[in-house]
C-alpha cells in the first residue's frame, strides 16, 4: 500500500500564489535547450546506470503535488541527446546530472568534464562518434573538483591511455579538494546526497521529478584519475590537440578549485558551474565547504570583462547555452549581481544584528532579477545561501548564549515532550497545525517527539506527512527530495545492521599512496587508538614504488614520505589495492600473508593499527536518532 498522500488545500493554494508571482513564459528556455540538436539514444538509457524512462510522467499535466516552478525546470532537463554548441563545439546533456562536452582537435576530441560514471560517459562519447566520426579522446579537461565532473573519465579513456600520458587538464589543487570533498568525509556527504539527489524516491509526480541542476545523478562506475596538468593563473594558455585554450581560474567559487577557459577559434566561453540556469549552491545541503559568493561575482565579472564580447557562444557544465555576445553579457552580468547581492544583503543585516534565520526569512530578490527564471532557487536557495554568507564570516553561532551549547537532539526532544505534557497532548496540537497548513512547525515540534521515542509510530507517521508537504511545496529540486526522502525513512525504517553497510570504494581504490594514507586518517578511533598507545611501522608500496613512514601518535595517524624501507618501525611490503582490502574488510591479514599479498616483519604493527580503523556504515540515520 502506498502511504503517500495527496497534495492538500494548504499546499494547493500555496502552489497558485507561486504561480501568479513567476516571470512570463517566452519559451526562450526551451528553444536554447532543443537548439543545435543531432540525435539521441531512446530514453537517453544506458542499461544499469541512467535512463529518463521512469520520467515520461513529465510529459503530462503538472500535479498539485508538484511546484510549478520546479514542473517547469523538470521538463527543460527532459532535453537529451547531442547538439551542437557551435561548429567544433558539442555538448551531450541529459545522460547524467552534468553534461559532457566534445571539442572537435586536429586529431580527435578533448572531452570536458565526463560526467558522474562511466557507462553514461561511454553512451556519450559513443553517440558523438555516430554523428561526429569514429575519433579518438585527445585530451580530457576537469573543470573543477567535483565528483560529477570528472567520476565518469575511465568511460571515455583507457588504461593505455592513462599510461601513454594522455593529457588530463585540472585547475591547480583539484586532486587536493577531490579528495577532501569526496573521500575524507565521502561516507557523511554519499548519505546526504541519497536524500539531495532523491536517489532513493520513486520516479513519479509524488516522488523525484528533478534536481534543478539536472535530473538526478547516474548509478555507474565512479572512480577518480588524477590530472596530468594544473592550471595555476589565469591568462593561461594550452593547446589541445590543436585548439587553443585561454585560462581562467576561479578558486573559492562554486568549488574550491574551479576554471572557466575560452576557445578563441570557436569564440566559445565555457562557464564550468559558475553560472548555471538557476541559482545555485553557496552551501550545498549534502554538505560541502561553503563558498565564496563576493569570490564568485568577482569572478563572474572578470570572464565578463576577459571574454564576453568576443564569445558567439557561452555554455557551461549544466543546462543548455547562451547564444551571441549581448546575450552572453547580460546573462553574465545577472548571475555577477545575483550572488553580489545576497552576500551584500545578508551582511548588511547581520550587521543590524539579525541572526542568518532572521536574515533567510527576510531576504528576497530585488525586481530586475526576479524577474529571470535563471535566478530562481531550483538548486540553491535564497535562504539556505543567505545562512551560508552568514556562516562564512560568523559561524554557526548566531550569537545567543542560549545556542552556544545547545542539547543533543535526543535529550532536548524528551524534555520538550515532558514540557508539552506528554506525547498524547503534543501530537494533538501538532495534528490541529497540520490542519491549518503549518508544515514548517509541525516538522519541528513532532521532530522532537521522534528522537524521544522513534518508535512512535504515530509520531513518524505525521512528521512524514509534514514533510511530504513541504517537498511538494518546494521550487528546489534538493529541498524537495530532501523532504521526500525523510518521510521515506520515516514511513519505511531501515533495519538496522549489526556490521556497517560500506559505501562503494571506486574512488578509493583510485587515490595515489599519499592521498589513501590521508585519507585513512580519519578513520584512526581516537579513544581506541589512545589506549593502544603510539605505533610505528614503515609501508612500502609494491605497484607505485613508493615508501612512506607510518605512525599513530597522541591518537593521531601520521604518514610521510621515506627515504628507505624500514626508516621508522618495521617495514611492511604491499600494494595500495592489498591495504585497501584489508581496511575495508574485504580480506584479513591472515589471509593477505598466506596469499604473499602482504609481506614483511611490520605486518605484526599493521595488524596493531587495522582494529582502529573504523569502517564506516554508510545507511546511518538522518531523521531518527
């Protein structure tokens, strides 16, 4: 039985003031998201990975379950197939959440950024090759750091050609910032985006319709190859395959390390994710470094001045095009303005000392760019970006001692129950707020009941119907699939598991030997790791050639590099898939030495430090304790 509600009165009548309030229709959007098309694959389907199937019921009449807003986005990323940008140009959109562009060289193609795994990828370069000649990848070229930017590349180059040094193009500090977003704290930020991404939801008018930024992120091969080349001023000049690339970095923007680049022969601009169809993230809800917003209007300003009224064409990782120069320019300068603005608003109010909730519930767009649909929340917001400017210069103290140092949500939630009088009595005045549409405070009163008792039934059982209309209330594809997805949970618990349920290790098993170490670091269990006491061993690593010296310290692991074997503790030889395998459980060192996977008088110290290496579960909770 499908416990999904329909769409209340409340949430009705919320969506037709919405309606009456969005810029007019032009039908500009669609014709720049269908121009230049040369062909497709059915359903954009690649078996076991992505397929816009399931989404067919976005050809019919917009449900009351749905934003009208978001309805609107949801169609315009229904857009697959291959198109031209401009001569030499081609983008595949609609196969993953980014798209994967084709620059036509003297030789073959350079791919920018090939998507988010590797069977969508593969589809794409297949279908470029259909309509564009059987060539090969030349040249890849990351972006920027993140993961559906670059997940897909071994979909679209070979082992062979990795190791003949095929040219891979980064902006300098991306392997860095790729590794601390998607493997340091991967297993937190994987978790979220299940809930960001709607990974979990049907695929109906009650479930996942859109993520704003694309329709949603591919299940294939994720892995990650590091760059060959970096990309350190801007000014910077490469040739690829026989096409000129004029650089331009952009760190601190909508990633850490990022770029924009133009193409002088093609007089194309690309924007990587710095200026995309909508309003995007300065903090995004799966959680990610916040960005910069003065940084990324300043940036946006610069490739304006650098590159705009020479580009016929501006295009960028997501969304369709901008065609002609005055076009380009004005689209450039609104998304300037835009996170200009809120940074400015929001620092202006803290400045009269409003706290970033005060401030996100005040904030609102000034008529010039409320008036583009580009500038709408279909991926950030309004208020969670303003909470974000806010934590950048302040924190995530507003400043009231009665915040500094709040109770765990478990214990809070039993007394506000108590002060409520009991579970009985607030449930009753929670369900008397959902009959007046008071979505908002029904979620965070019966929240607490939840981490009281969250085997209340009931309590789970209202708290989802809030949620859920709130996600059909949100013009954000996140927002929407983050409501989703909890009552989801909420309705549907997960079984809880007496061993962790590990996230895949694809990109793991991709890291270079000093970034794997880095990253085993923070699995070290400290209290665990402060009674075993200081540990010393040298690790020698068989397939790179490479020899670093170990050590766990005041219950903090350490690596660096050695010059010999056995320069600090006994020395044990392996390789970087060997070690993995042992930290993630897939084999136990008993076996690994028997097998002669593991050899050396330090495997007597890794069998002292693997116990304190936690494995971690990746289906923890997220609205229950």
């Amino acid at each position: 039985m499908d416990a999904r509600r329909d769409a209340t009165e409340a949430t009705i009548a919320a969506h037709q003031r919405l309606a009456a309030s969005l810029p007019a229709e032009t039908g500009e959007d669609m014709a720049n998201a269908t121009r230049g098309f040369l062909g497709t694959i059915p359903d954009a389907d690649v078996p076991g990975a992505w397929s816009l199937k399931p989404f067919e019921f976005l050809k019919g009449e917009r449900p009351d379950t749905v934003n009208p807003s978001l309805w609107r986005q949801a169609r315009l990323n229904m857009q697959h197939g291959l198109f031209e940008v401009a001569k030499g140009v081609y983008q595949v959109r609609g196969f993953d959440l980014s798209n994967i562009t084709f620059i036509e060289g003297e030789a073959g193609y350079v791919v920018i950024d090939p998507l988010i795994s590797a069977q969508p990828a593969a589809a794409a370069l297949k279908l470029m090759r259909e309509h564009r000649g059987d060539k090969p990848v030349t040249g890849v070229i990351y972006t920027h750091s993140h993961v559906d930017h670059y997940g897909g590349v071994r979909g679209v180059i070979s082992e062979d050609d990795i190791a003949a040094g095929l040219p891979i193009v980064a902006p300098e500090g991306f392997l860095r910032e790729a590794v601390s977003e998607n493997v340091l704290a991967g297993n937190a930020m994987g978790r979220r985006a299940t809930y960001m991404y709607g990974a979990l939801l049907p695929r109906d008018a009650k479930g996942h319709v859109d993520a704003g930024l694309g329709k949603t992120v591919s299940m294939g091969s994720v892995s990650l190859v590091p760059n060959t080349v970096s990309i350190q001023e801007t000014g910077e000049r490469l040739t690829l395959d026989g096409v000129e690339i004029v650089f331009q970095v952009t760190p601190d923007t909508e990633a850490p390390a990022e770029m924009n680049f133009y193409f002088p022969q093609f007089k194309a601009l690309c924007m990587a994710e710095n200026c995309t169809c909508q309003l995007h993230n300065l903090y995004t809800p799966r959680g990610a470094q916040v960005r910069d917003a003065r940084a990324w209007s300043h940036y946006i300003d610069e490739a304006e001045r650098m590159f705009a009224a020479e580009a016929d064409v501006l295009f960028a990782s997501h969304h369709w095009p901008r065609w002609g120069s005055g076009e380009a320019r004005r689209f450039l300068r609104q998304q300037r303005d835009l996170y200009k603005y809120i940074h400015d608003q929001t620092l202006r109010m803290a400045n009269h000392g409003l706290t970033p909730v005060e401030i996100a519930e005040e904030l609102a767009l000034p008529p010039s760019l409320a008036a583009e649909w580009h500038t709408r929340g279909y991926y950030g917001t309004l208020n969670h970006n303003a909470k974000a400017v806010y934590q950048r210069y302040l924190g995530w103290f507003d400043g009231n001692p009665a915040n500094l140092h709040k109770l765990p949500p478990g214990e809070a939630g039993a007394r506000y129950v108590e002060v409520a009088g009991g579970a009985d009595a607030l449930l009753a005045k929670a369900r008397e707020a959902y009959g007046r549409g008071e979505y908002r405070w029904v979620a965070e009163l019966v929240n607490h009941l939840v981490f009281a008792d969250p085997a209340n039934g009931e309590a789970r059982a209202l708290q989802a119907d809030a949620l859920e209309q709130m996600g059909y209330q949100s013009e954000s594809g996140p927002w929407r699939a983050f409501y989703l997805t909890g009552a989801q949970e909420l309705r549907n618990p997960r079984p809880p598991s007496e061993t962790p349920r590990q996230g895949a290790a694809g990109q793991l098993r991709s890291l270079p030997a000093d970034a794997l170490l880095e990253s085993f670091a923070v699995r070290l269990h400290g209290q665990k790791a402060g009674a075993a006491g200081e540990l010393a061993l040298t690790v020698a690593f068989s397939d790179t050639g490479e020899t670093f010296a170990v050590s766990v310290e005041n219950a903090v692991l350490h690596h660096r590099p050695a010059a010999g074997v056995a320069e600090e503790g006994a020395a044990v030889t392996l390789t970087r898939p060997a070690l993995i395998g042992l930290v993630i459980g897939e084999t136990t060192l008993d076996k690994a030495l028997a097998d002669g996977s593991v050899a050396g008088e330090g495997a007597a110290e890794l069998g002292r430090l693997l116990p304190l290496l936690d494995r971690f579960d990746f289906w923890f909770e997220i609205v229950a304790p």
